[in-house]
C-alpha cells in the first residue's frame, strides 16, 4: 500500500474528521478497495475511533475490505430489468467471468456484484462497468462488452 497516496488523501481533505466517507470513498476508488492499513492510518489522522471507521466501511455498499477487480460489474436485478432479461444478462457474464455475484476473478481483471436498481429502469436490462451504464442488453451485447475489457 502506498502510505504517502493515503496520506495525500487525507491532507486534501484537510484532515477533517467530517469528511471521513469522502476520504474513504478517495481511497476506495484509488485501490479498489479498503485495506487495513489505510483504515488504520485514516483513523490516526483523523483521530477517529477505529470503530467508526469499520462502521462506516461496512454500512455502505460503495466499500469493500476486500480486493476488488480492475473492473466492476454491477448487473441490475431490479423488477423492470429482471423481466426485461437480467437474469440472462447475468447467466451469460458469470460463464465469461467464470465468477458468481460478490467475487473477484484470480486475475483481479472483474468484480461482479448484483443491485436491486441503478436508476435506469426504462433502458432494463441494465449493466453498469466501471460507472459506465449499459442498458437495453441482451446476452449477445453483454459478451461483446465484455470483449472489450483488458
């Protein structure tokens, strides 16, 4: 872990306790992830009670303790999109990845998670990768956006 890049995340935020979920989410999209160590070092320049910090890392989805993949797949399973085909949508992601919902490929190269919306219901079935929203799929787009990830 880069100390320095935790602490320069820190220091943009003045190191005010009040911006803890920015800094975190700083952080989160920095490493993909939430490491120990970075919790351990924002909590001492915070001065905030590790306990807190592991509250607020654990209440939000947008955190993870654990290492997530280069890229992150969010499929929507939503009613609008679920009846539209989401389940397919997922079927045919999981074969390419060769992973389930809420785990890392070996590669670090994908991380696949479900939700219950993204706020797109009209463009359903709806896949997000890397904040980028893709909607209307069909298993045959879905593989062939997936094509296109290094």
């Amino acid at each position: 872990m880069d100390t320095a890049r935790i602490e320069s995340i820190i220091d943009s935020h003045d190191g005010e306790a009040s911006s803890l979920i920015q800094i975190l989410l700083d952080i989160q999209n920095e490493l993909h992830w939430l490491p120990a160590e970075a919790l351990q070092l924002v909590s001492e320049r915070l001065q905030v009670p590790m306990s807190r910090i592991q509250h607020t890392a654990t209440f939000y989805k947008a955190f993870s303790l654990v290492p997530k993949g280069r890229h992150e797949i969010n499929i929507c399973m939503g009613t609008a999109c679920h009846v539209r085909g989401a389940p397919r949508v997922l079927e045919v992601v999981q074969n390419i990845t060769g992973i389930q919902p809420g785990e890392t490929d070996p590669d670090m190269k994908f991380s696949l998670d479900t939700v219950n919306c993204l706020g797109c219901c009209a463009l359903g079935p709806v896949m997000e990768i890397d904040e980028q929203h893709l909607g209307k799929l069909v298993p045959d787009t879905a593989a062939e956006v997936l094509k296109k990830y290094e």
